[in-house]
C-alpha cells in the first residue's frame, strides 16, 4: 500500500498561509473563560461557621477552625492537592464566604506548599 502525496497537497495548501493555532504559553497567556473555577477564595468575616461547606466538600479539602469562642472568627484551611474545584462550597455556603479565582498555574514541588491558610 502506497501514499500518495497528491492526497495532501489540498490540505497542505490550506494551512500554509494559515497563522499557528498554538499560544507561546510562558510568554503569551489566553484570557481564561468568564465561568472559569480556579482556586477557592476565602472571606474570613462573612463565615458565621455553620460548616456546610465542609460537610459539603467532596474532597474533603476544607477544614474551618474556630480561633475565638467569645468572638465569632475562623480560619479556613484549603488543601488544594484534594481540591477538585468542583464550587460546590462556593454553591452551599448560605454567607457566600467564598468565590473562585480565575489563577489556574498552582503548580508546586510539594503537596505543603499546596495548603492555604486563611485567617
């Protein structure tokens, strides 16, 4: 079975003079899109620690700990190594205590450096 190069010759004269579908990522970077859910932001005074939103997480990537009684303060914990930024926190939490970002370069070299701590 032989090819014939004639075959594609249309197609190669079609993308010759197209310009390159491919972004120089480190240096050119595409707008992410406007439903993007990148990293779960936390707003310390609206939370009132009802903790649906940990109950809620399928990952389990959420702790909230109570850092006064008397006052009503709390600090979120965010594993984003289990993180599956599903917003469901975002959906669930009846204060809306929490967004989403549009960061998507989280990349790091240890699951420690990954947790963010909210106060």
């Amino acid at each position: 079975m032989s090819i014939k190069p004639a075959i594609f010759l249309p197609e190669l004269l079609r993308h010759l003079f197209k310009r390159p579908v491919t972004v120089k990522y480190p240096f050119e970077k595409e707008p992410v899109p406007k439903d993007f859910r990148g990293n779960v932001v936390f707003d310390p005074p609206k939370c009132i620690g009802c903790m649906i939103c940990v109950n809620d997480c399928p990952a389990e990537a959420i702790e909230i700990i109570r850092v006064s009684e008397t006052e009503k303060k709390f600090k979120m914990l965010l594993h984003n190594d289990r993180c599956i930024h599903c917003a469901q926190c975002v959906d669930s939490c009846p204060t809306k205590a929490y967004h989403m970002d549009s960061e998507y370069e989280i990349a790091a070299f240890s699951r420690r450096h990954l947790k963010i701590e909210y106060k």
